[in-house]
C-alpha cells in the first residue's frame, strides 16, 4: 500500500495511491489517490468516498516527523571510505529537527553560511507507534513503512562543528516522499542519486552495514520514538556537491523516485 499525503489546494489529506508504478518509480497514466478519514498513523486506514486523479494533487512529505528525524552515518562501508574514516563499530546516530523536512518537487534551499551542499539519498523509515527496547524480531511490529529521503548535508560546516546539527539541520535539509510504501522487503533494494540526469549514487541496502532491524533496535535502546518519527538508514557511496539551479534525483527500488531542485534562498 502506498500512503500518500496532499493538497488539492485547501488543507493537506492523507490518502492511498491506487495504480502501477513501473521500475522507475513513475506512476502509470490513470493513479488515483483514494482519500482516507484522518492520519493513518493514528485512526488506521479508512478509505473515504473521494477520489483524485494523481495529476490533479500535489504530493506533500508523506510524513510530518512527531518528534525527530534520526540520521545514521557510514552506514556503507565504500561510504564512509570516502569520508576517510572507518566503519564504526555501532550504528553512528544523529538528529536532524522535524522543521527540515520537505516534500516531493519542494525546493531545498542552498544556505549562505555554507559553499558546499551535499546530496546523500538514503531508504528512509517511518515508525508507526510509540516504541522502546524493540528487539530485532519484533522490530516489524513498530515500523509504519519506507520512503525515500536525502539527508542535504553542509559539509564544510560538518567538518567545521564536528557535531551535525548545523550541518544537517537547516530548513529544507531533508526531503522525504514520493509516498510511504507499507508492505516491502527492504534487504536488497537499489538505491540511487542523479544530479542533473547524471547517475552519481548506485547502492543497494544489502550493503549496509547494519540493517533496518539493527538500526531500529539500536536506536530504541537510546530513545524513544513516536509515531511518524523517521530513520534515515545511511547512504551509499558517490556523495558529492550540488548548486543553486541543480536538480536532485534520488530512487528507493520498490518505493520511487524523490525530486528537489536546489534554490538560493531570497
């Protein structure tokens, strides 16, 4: 199921895109999004009698974070080779603010106390209830689904402060959507990047180095997380900058494809 949230102009729904998505992520000519009665993180899935044609809405970030984003870092080993450093010997956490977070064709906002704004796509994933100590085998039972994110990260500043918080948590700095799939193995999925239509990012999460049951674990072991929070899971190597006037494509396998051009902010 691919829960979506949108506007139609007036105030933002949540609903469920009916259709295909082909290989790509497109969606086929023909998707509906079906309306649902409230936050399905909250009342459930309960289908509405309105309907929308996909091209008539505006796809919004699927979730709205209760309380955090939570970014892993050199969760890829290639990655973090690039980083120059080594992989850590436990999932390296940190927090990006709920205020980052944008939706599909939103604009990220390249700014002016940074010249060098990096892209990191990432398999993204959205808690579904209040949970604590979740051990690997119950860790199912707390997720809400996938979606696809970039964690836009400043990196001269990220060296400079060595903690992330301004690195990584401007407004803007952590796009999520197309929609949240619910029902998806995500042990092997293919992750990529392009700027401009160039193919910069080519992963997949089999190569993380702890998986999406070891980072839920482990980040419940420290904190609690609430319904809507996000885990952002690492991303591969082939991180690299991007400029006012770029387009940043990242694709889940499985989920889609998230899209943002990078604007100077007025």
């Amino acid at each position: 199921m691919r829960i979506v949230r949108f506007t139609t102009g007036e105030d933002p729904q949540y609903g469920v895109l009916t259709g295909d998505v082909d290989v790509h992520g497109i969606p086929d000519e023909g998707c509906v999004v079906v309306a649902l009665n409230g936050d399905p993180l909250y009342v459930g899935v309960h289908l509405s009698s309105k309907e929308y044609a996909l091209e008539d809405v505006r796809l919004l970030a699927p979730v709205l974070p209760r309380s955090k984003v939570v970014g892993i870092g050199k969760n890829y080993a290639a990655h973090a080779a690039e980083m120059g450093g080594e992989v850590p010997p436990e999932p390296l956490m940190f927090l990006k603010p709920n205020t980052s977070v944008v939706g599909p064709n939103d604009p990220v906002f390249y700014p002016e106390q940074s010249n060098e704004v990096h892209y990191e796509g990432e398999l993204a994933v959205v808690i579904g209830r209040i949970c604590r100590d979740v051990p690997r085998e119950k860790v199912a039972d707390v997720v809400h689904g996938y979606t696809v994110g970039n964690d836009v990260t400043a990196r001269d500043l990220q060296r400079g402060d060595v903690q992330f918080t301004r690195a990584k948590g401007f407004d803007s700095f952590c796009p999520l959507g197309p929609w949240i799939e619910t029902e998806l193995d995500v042990s092997s999925l293919r992750v990529q990047t392009w700027l401009n239509g160039d193919l910069k990012q080519d992963g997949s999460t089999s190569d993380m180095i702890f998986d999406v049951p070891a980072l839920v674990a482990h980040v419940t072991s420290v904190m609690t997380l609430l319904p809507g929070d996000v885990i952002l899971t690492g991303t591969p190597e082939g991180v690299g900058p991007m400029e006012p006037g770029d387009e940043v494509e990242v694709f889940v396998e499985g989920i889609g494809s998230l899209t943002n051009k990078v604007v100077r902010r007025d």
